[in-house]
C-alpha cells in the first residue's frame, strides 16, 4: 500500500467516526443506565517483530483477540490510540479518539449501541497498526507510551493502556539488544541510557496491559524473558510509576 493511500484510508476513517459521532448527537440525553465510565488507549507495534508471520509476534492478530475483551472488561468510554515506530512521538499517524457510549444518546438499553461503537474502536486500532507499519517502522516503545499519555483523560479514574508489543526497543536513539541485562548494575547504565534527554511519559494513575511482551515467532527465550522483565519493572513501575498487568497473556 503507497503512502497516499494510507492516508486516504485514514481520513476515511476519521470521517466515518465523525459522522457516526453527527448521528449520536441528534438524540437526546440519557435516561439513566449503566454507563461506560474510563479513559482507555491502545499503543501499537509497527515494527517488524511484530509480523503476522511465524517471525514475528502477530500483532494484529493479538490485536483482534485481546481488543474487545479489553474495551468490554475495563468498560473503556473513550478509547485513544498511539503508535509505536522508530520515532513514535513524532509520528504522523493519527486516528481519532471514539466515545464508545455517548452521552448524547438516548437509549437506556445500551448494549448495542456498545457493540457498534466498538466495532468501529476495533477498526480504528486495526488503522493505527497499519500506519505505524508503513511509516518510519520501529519500536519505540517509551514514545508510544508517552504518546499515549498526551491523549485527553476526561472519567478521572485509572487510566487503561493496553500495549501490543513485544517491548524490544529500538530507535535511533538507543536499541536494547545491545545492552546487557543480568546484574542490577547493567540494567541501571540501560534505564540511563535510555531516559536520558529523551525524558519519562508522565502517566498518573495508570495500568499498562502488555500483550507480546518478549515475544518472537510465538516463542519466548526464558533467561531473556526475566531480564527483559527486571528492566522494564524498573522502567514502568519504578520510574514512570504505572502498575503493569500482563493478565491478557501473550
């Protein structure tokens, strides 16, 4: 797929978001159901570890699977979305956030309205994904979060990042395969060498879902796993002071 056309699949995108968003608002307010209430974002891997191949994790393919279940179960309103490329905060891909239970609509029976509007959550994810892949590829895992926490938080509550990736990070600026990670020292000169200037996303009140962490080509290298696992602990939960949850699997 060219560049153009990407694009013009994106703005139709956006446009179709937009005009769905034209129709909710011609109703009028709520009657007073059970309401959707969090902020929620999907951050999402271009890079080419991330291949729906046997050499890579299969990102849309975890995308389709934990999506859903994950908008439903965090009862996501809003659902924002981030890149993860080689240069992710300054990446040009951009989809539109989606209410997925706008107050302007008044039906009290919700459920499907729901299931339409997360349908269309699904799709625009599915678009991020497939601009990340086109431009700039890489994995700048941090910017993809620090994307993620310049998106509008409007509920008040935990904010809910799920994060498909196999968190490898590997930018211009520094890539992790070259560092070791086995002693508490060596992990800390790699948290150095990859904040420094580059600074930490400020995520308050948040819980990052990782979805294809450490993975390549379906299998996972255990002594890796567990050092790739003290770092970003150190990086996530130490640093940028956000729980981490893996409890969507692989």
């Amino acid at each position: 797929m060219t560049r153009t056309t990407g694009v013009k699949r994106l703005r139709g995108l956006a446009a179709a978001l937009g005009a769905v968003g034209l129709l909710l608002t011609a109703c009028d307010p709520p009657g007073g159901a059970d309401r959707l209430s969090a902020d929620c974002a999907v951050v999402l891997d271009g890079s080419g570890s991330g291949a729906d191949s046997d050499d890579g994790f299969r990102a849309k393919e975890k995308l389709k699977d934990t999506l859903p279940g994950f908008l439903t179960d965090k009862k996501c309103k809003y659902v924002s979305y981030a890149p993860i490329t080689s240069a992710s905060v300054a990446s040009s891909c951009q989809v539109p956030r989606i209410d997925i239970d706008p107050d302007a609509d008044k039906r009290s029976e919700r459920e499907t309205l729901w299931a339409q509007t997360r349908v269309l959550a699904v799709a625009g994810a599915e678009k991020m994904l497939e601009c990340a892949r086109e431009r700039q590829p890489g994995s700048d895992v941090l910017g993809g979060l620090d994307r993620a926490a310049k998106v509008p938080r409007e509920a008040g509550g935990t904010f809910q990042v799920l994060v498909i990736s196999d968190f490898d990070q590997a930018d211009p600026d520094f890539r992790l395969s070259k560092y070791k990670l086995v002693t508490q020292a060596q992990r800390d000169t790699a948290v150095e060498a990859l904040v420094t200037d580059r600074g930490l996303p400020k995520l308050p009140d948040t819980t990052v879902f990782r979805v294809g962490f450490v993975m390549r080509g379906g299998s996972t290298n255990p002594e890796r796993v567990e050092q790739m696992e003290q770092f970003w602990q150190q990086v996530l939960a130490k640093e940028v002071k956000v729980d981490v949850d893996d409890g969507y699997g692989a």
